[in-house]
C-alpha cells in the first residue's frame, strides 16, 4: 500500500472536505483518503498497480479543486 500526501487548493467548508474525500474514494485502487481543511492536504493510502498519482489528481480537478 502506497501513501501520498496531495495539496489542495480550493477547499472552504466541509463539504469542500466531503467532496474531495468521496472523489478519491471514488478511485478503483483507493484504500482510504483523509482530507485536513486546515493543512490544505488530502491523505491517500491506495494500491500502486491499480492507481497512478496521475489520477488521484484528476479526481481532485474533477470535483473542482487544484492540487499544488
């Protein structure tokens, strides 16, 4: 299991938080993501040959968020 730490740039409010969250888990490969409002980060546990950091990225971006 890998771990990657992403920043956020967007984030506001909860459900900023929630949706981020449910972006990633939305993931095929995906274990677990766990977004801080206050450091601006998402922290994501996932299987390296089911996943690439290259699409953990596009799901932030696609639910309206930049990752820095």
């Amino acid at each position: 299991m890998e771990q990657q730490i992403l920043k956020i740039d967007g984030m506001s409010c909860a459900h900023c938080k929630k949706r981020v969250e449910e972006a990633l888990q939305g993931v095929q490969g995906v274990k677990s993501a766990e977004v801080s409002l206050e450091k601006e980060e998402a922290i994501v546990s996932y299987d390296a040959s089911l996943v690439q950091e290259a699409e953990l990225v596009e799901a932030v971006e696609e639910a309206g968020y930049e990752v820095i």
